[in-house]
C-alpha cells in the first residue's frame, strides 16, 4: 500500500505527524523532514501527444518506506545531537545528504539487504565528506551515545560489515578500503 499526494505540502505534513516531528524541531531535524519528502517525489511523463507539455509532480510514500524513514531519522538525529557537521551545512545540503542516503538505502532494502542504524551513521558521514577517510576519521565524526559506544574496534567491524551486504541476488559492497586503510563508498 501506498499514500499519494499532490502537493509537497501535504505529504510533509503526513510524514512529519507519521515520524513524529514536531513543528519546533531544530533546523537540522527540518531538513531530514525536507529530505525524505523530495526522496517521495515521482515525476509522470507528460502526454505526447499536446502540443503543450505539462509536468504533473506527485509523492509518494509507499509502506515498506516508513520503517526506512523512520531508521534514517533515528540514525540522523543522534549525529545532529553530537554537533556532526551536520549542523554547519546549509539547510539545502542536509536535504541533498539525506537525500542521496534515501536513494542508497531504498535500492539496497528493495534487493534484500538489511542495513543498522550505526552502519547508517557511518554512511551518513562517508556521504557527507566525499572522500576516503580512515577509521579514526570516521569514528571522530561519529556521536558517543549510550546506545551506540563507538569505538576504533566497533567501527571498523561495522565497515568490514558493509564491505559484504547480503542480498536476494547475493553480496553488495556499500563501501571499501584503500591500500592505505582509508574507507569511501563503494558505487552505490
């Protein structure tokens, strides 16, 4: 089943009543909001045959989406607690982040792979800073919480961990290593 809306508006207001957003929340939890409501967006062809092409946008929130939105907000909010850079980005470069994780994340449950809320924070901060990092690089931009103790160890199991996803049709590589130990996201 599916939720479809017409207008951006609406569906953010649905989406943000669903994951239980409140209207005061901060700038960042916004811009996750903002991110998730564009990752709904379907564009539909216009017809071909008028002379005059109109462009009919709608979102679309399909159910198997909700536990994913939920998850990315869970694994997104704790990085905004901790001050991750996050908080230093523009509003538009939160949403493209959140974004381009949506995108990552929807493909990779769609074919059967199972992806943490940590290993989602390790994505989060590889996606943000678009170059290879180390694991002391990545576990530096990584919040300390209760419920995720994170240490060299533990991030770096977590990497070895997305190195081998398991999929319906076999094993995906969301990220590798370099010769010289450093860690980037793997083409998808």
């Amino acid at each position: 089943m599916s939720e479809e809306f017409q207008d951006r508006k609406a569906c953010r207001t649905w989406l943000q009543q669903l994951l239980a957003i409140g209207g005061d929340a901060d700038d960042i939890t916004q811009g996750v909001l903002d991110g998730l409501v564009d990752s709904c967006e379907e564009e539909t062809a216009p017809p071909s045959s008028s002379g005059f092409a109109v462009r009919i946008r709608r979102w679309v929130i399909r159910d198997e989406d909700l536990k994913l939105f939920a998850a990315i907000k869970d694994a997104i909010g704790p990085l905004a607690a901790a001050g991750f850079v996050l908080d230093s980005l523009p509003l538009a470069g939160i949403i493209a982040i959140v974004f381009a994780l949506v995108q990552l994340l929807r493909n990779a449950y769609r074919t059967g792979a199972v992806v943490s809320v940590p290993q989602m924070q390790i994505l989060t901060v590889l996606e943000h800073t678009k170059r290879p990092q180390t694991v002391d690089e990545i576990l530096a931009q990584l919040p300390q919480c209760k419920d995720t103790p994170w240490d060299h160890e533990g991030v770096l199991k977590e990497l070895q961990a997305l190195k081998e996803v398991f999929t319906k049709n076999g094993k995906v590589a969301f990220v590798d290593v370099k010769s010289d130990g450093r860690w980037f996201l793997s083409g998808v």
